[in-house]
C-alpha cells in the first residue's frame, strides 16, 4: 500500500517537470535559448558552406593548371562540342541549345590519368550537371549532380547493347539553387572521391578507372550553369 497521496504527488511532480524543460539553478527555463543558439549555429554553419572558390580542408600543392575566367573569351583549353557557352560576369555561362537535340557539353581540353579537379559552379536555372570522364575511345564514368544530391556512376559499354549504367555511390547531401558552391572531384588509381563546400563526401572504387583519360567534360541540361575558378592538380 502506497502512502496516502503520496503516489499522486510524485507523478504530478514528474509531470510538471517535463513541462519546465532544462532550467538552471535560478529556475529559469533555458530550453528556448537552447533551441535558438542551436539554430543561428545552423545557419552560420549553412552561409559559411556555400561558398565561391571555397577552401576545401586539403591542401594539394600547387595546381598544374588554373583558370580564373577574368576575360571575354573561353580560350583554347576550353572546347564547346554543344550548346551555348560563353564568358559572363568573370565566369562560364551554359546552356542547352534545342537545335542541337543534345545536352550542352563542354570540354576542357587536358589528358589526365591520377588528377585532381576543382571548380566553383551555381546552378542558375538548370537541376544538375555531369562531369564526365571518358576513355581512349568511348565514355568511362561520370559524378552526376543535381540540387538533391550527387552520385558516381560508371558508364554503359556502347559497343555492348546489354550494357547498363553501374552506379558506384551516391549521397543526398543537397545543392541550394542560385548559390555559389565549391567541388573537388580527385581520381587515384581505381578510386574516385568527391567533396564539396556542403559537408559532401564520397567515394568509390572501380578497376576500370584507372586508365588515361583524354579530358574533362562538363555536361547539362536546360539553362543554365555557371563555372568559374577552376583548379587541376596532378596526382604522381
């Protein structure tokens, strides 16, 4: 038998406690404080991510190649095979064309093997974009990304008809639209790891990546992307 009143009370004061919350010593109920430190920190954390030219964490040495954009014309490295894509505001501005019946590509004309890859990109208009890498002959893998998140995924066989896109990883970590955001794609060996000034990291790994590949490309939909500081480091 209980003591009289006295299961009741314990319960009401139980009660009344998960109402209070957290509170410090003078009583005072410090769980709105909480909440709101916790979301200006949030936000802090989101604004300092989203970032042009944003400093990665990983320093790489000098890079082998750069591209500032600051001028009026592509310039030789840079190859448009479709698509609209010209210098605008210091950056490279692309769009697909419908005469061409074909995604916008543009390609940045350097052989690579074991590379690094850094660029600034803002989704102005378009969903996503892929940087594909191709072999000798033929396409080889790409790092498709889009607002909601990025994957890697290896490339289907042409020459094979039973062939099918492979996809190697993918995460949701999302892009906001009409932001500046950072990447860097690195490809070492059999393995192929990405990251981006939104916490982004991935990886994965396929035998057939390691092999010479003739180029960058870059490759969208709609209208339009912008890309500006560009950044290629050899890997040795």
């Amino acid at each position: 038998m209980q003591p009289a009143g006295g299961g009741h009370v314990g319960h009401a004061t139980i009660g009344i406690a998960s109402k209070r919350g957290n509170t410090d010593p003078s009583g005072m109920n410090t769980t709105p404080l909480r909440l709101l430190a916790a979301g200006l920190l949030a936000f802090a954390s989101t604004a300092a991510y989203a970032a042009k030219d944003a400093d990665l964490g990983q320093t790489l040495g000098k890079p082998a190649a750069t591209d500032d954009l600051n001028r009026q014309e592509l310039g030789k490295q840079w190859v448009v095979a479709k698509g609209e894509w010209q210098i605008a505001e210091g950056a490279i501005k692309g769009q697909e064309l419908a005469k061409d019946k074909h995604a916008a590509v543009l390609t940045y004309a350097r052989k690579n093997t074991d590379s690094a890859i850094q660029f600034s990109f803002k989704l102005d208009g378009t969903k996503g974009f892929h940087l594909s890498y191709n072999k000798s002959r033929g396409h080889l893998f790409r790092v498709i990304v889009s607002d909601r998140g990025v994957t890697i995924s290896l490339d289907k066989d042409k020459k094979n008809p039973k062939s099918k896109p492979v996809k190697l990883a993918s995460s949701p970590k999302k892009f906001e639209p009409g932001e500046w955001h950072t990447m860097r794609v690195t490809v070492e060996g059999e393995r192929v790891s990405v990251q981006a000034d939104n916490g982004l990291k991935l990886s994965a790994k396929h035998a057939s990546l390691k092999q010479p590949k003739p180029n960058y490309r870059f490759v969208m939909r709609d209208a339009s992307l912008l890309l500006d500081d560009l950044k290629i480091w050899e890997i040795k």
